[in-house]
C-alpha cells in the first residue's frame, strides 16, 4: 500500500519531479500588504517565521503549523485552490508556488496580486524567506532569521569538516509490501535533502542527475546498498503507517550495509516533509545521525 499521506505530500513529489524556476508575478507593493493568503504549507511556517502572521487571512487545507494556522480559513489545497472564496476575502496579496501557473495567471485575471516563489532546493528556502519578508514589510526579521540559519549550518559544516562522508540513502516515499519493502521513492540530486545531506557531512546514494524523484524496487536498494538509510513520515497524525513494522521491512534487508551498521533511521517530524525554516531542524538531525560517533564541539550538539 501507499503511505496515506495528505496530499500536499504526493504533491511534494511532483514538485521535484517538474520543478523550474520561475520568477515573481508581482511588483513589489508600494506598502505591506494587510491581507495575504498563502498557498503552501511551507509559504505559512515561512510568513509566520518573518513576524509576518498578523497579515494572513487564510491557508491551505494543509496549513497546520504554527499553531495559529488552523484557526485560519481554509481555502483548498495545491490544485484545487477556492477562487471564490480567495476572491471574498479580498486579499492584498496571494503567496503561491512559481509551479502553480495556472492558479497564477486565474488570480490576476482577478485582478489579484501574486508572489510566486521555488521551495526545491535549500537555495529557494533562503530566497523565499527573502522574499516574504521584503514583501510583507519584515525584511530585516527576514534577514536575521537568515542569519540564524547561516551560523547552524556554518557551525554543522565546521564540525563535520574531516569526517569521511559516508553513502546515505532518504526515502521520502514509498509503497509498502504486506511484509516487506516495494518501491522506495528517494532523495535525487536536485532536491533540498540532497542540500541538507552534503552539508550535514553525507554522499548521496544515488549519483545519478535524473530523474529527480528516482524510485527504487528491492533489487534496486539492494544494488545501490547504502551506508545510511534515513526514512522521513511527516507528523504522527499525517500517516497511518506502523514505524515499527517499517522498521521491521528495512531491517529484514541483512545484506544491506545501513542495516547491519544498524544505521536505519527514521524520523517522523512535521518539519521533515516542508521545505521551510524549519528545515534546519532536519539538517541537525541528518548530521547527529550520519556521524553518530562525533563528539561536538563545547558540548553542542546540533
């Protein structure tokens, strides 16, 4: 069976596979916008991340974090955004993924305004929060929260710096078998996880540049055998799948280095499947677990 997931997280799939970089549909406002709805979980955490949450007035169906999110209006999801309902809200300014074109030329045929932004690599995570916060008037919350970011990365690079890096594998998706692993989905080599995982002190499995959501069946793990395997679920209420019965198909793979190093992880976070601020939070954990046996610096650990 297929993880049941929302369906922004299929989404995310299908981003990596199509994405291409598009730039903003919008001038910059003459002043902040008052009312902005966001089209994307990652485009709220990172509104709300800027000191920008006073001004949202609505969110995707998806949108669950911070917790000031759900109470919000909800107005759909990736493909099936509300139009009706965006345009009674009267919003000054609809935050969206450069992906969602059609969306965007229906809004400004509205006459709406909008602001399209990438979340594909760890690069567009940094541009957006940029973004948002140059057009929501907290630019220079947006720069210190960059700030912030850049010195734990710097911090994981440093400490990282003389470590062999070692093969890891991320499975971001995946179908399950009724007692063992079927077709693994995997971090490619265009995606933030593969930003994460090269800063957090890994190699990339998988070498090859396409496609960009490579799937793998048993035989291709087998063939790929990683030093590291790292599963990613979102929150606990997100999926409905046993980890342990995961954990159990992963370790019955014997001939698989990760698992007889017994270097199997999973993480079940919200942050782990958006490609928001929060992303740093998965980078530490990529970093502790990728080299388990480093002794951080001052006591710290990421």
């Amino acid at each position: 069976m297929l993880r049941r997931w929302p369906l922004f997280l299929s989404l995310l799939l299908i981003q990596f596979a199509f994405a291409f970089s598009v730039g903003a549909t919008t001038l910059w406002p003459k002043q902040a916008p008052a009312r902005i709805i966001s089209l994307s979980p990652h485009i709220t955490e990172t509104l709300f991340s800027v000191g920008a949450g006073e001004q949202v007035i609505a969110v995707t169906d998806y949108c669950d974090y911070p917790s000031a999110a759900i109470a919000l209006p909800k107005i759909g999801g990736f493909i099936n955004p509300n139009l009706e309902a965006i345009v009674a809200l009267e919003a000054d300014l609809v935050i969206l993924l450069a992906s969602q074109q059609r969306t965007i030329r229906q809004l400004n045929q509205l006459g709406i305004d909008t602001l399209a932004v990438n979340n594909r690599t760890l690069a567009d995570i940094q541009s957006t929060i940029d973004t948002v916060g140059h057009a929501t008037g907290h630019r220079a919350a947006a720069q210190q929260l960059l700030k912030q970011m850049a010195d734990r990365i710097a911090f994981i690079r440093q400490t990282v710096a003389e470590q062999t890096p070692p093969r890891v594998m991320i499975a971001i998706s995946h179908h399950l078998g009724d007692n063992a692993i079927d077709t693994v989905y995997i971090a490619g080599q265009q995606d933030f996880y593969n930003d994460l995982l090269q800063i957090a002190g890994g190699e990339n499995a998988y070498q090859r540049a396409y496609p960009k959501v490579p799937s793998l069946s048993l035989e291709g793990i087998l063939s790929l055998n990683p030093n590291v395997i790292i599963d990613l679920f979102p929150d606990a209420d997100d999926h409905s799948a046993s980890l342990s019965d995961i954990q159990s198909q992963w370790m019955a793979l014997t001939s698989v280095n990760a698992v007889q190093n017994h270097q199997v992880h999973l993480i079940e976070a919200d942050y782990a499947t958006i490609p928001g601020p929060r992303v740093i939070l998965l980078l530490e954990q990529f970093a502790r677990l990728i080299h388990p046996t480093l002794v951080w610096p001052e006591g710290r650990t990421p």
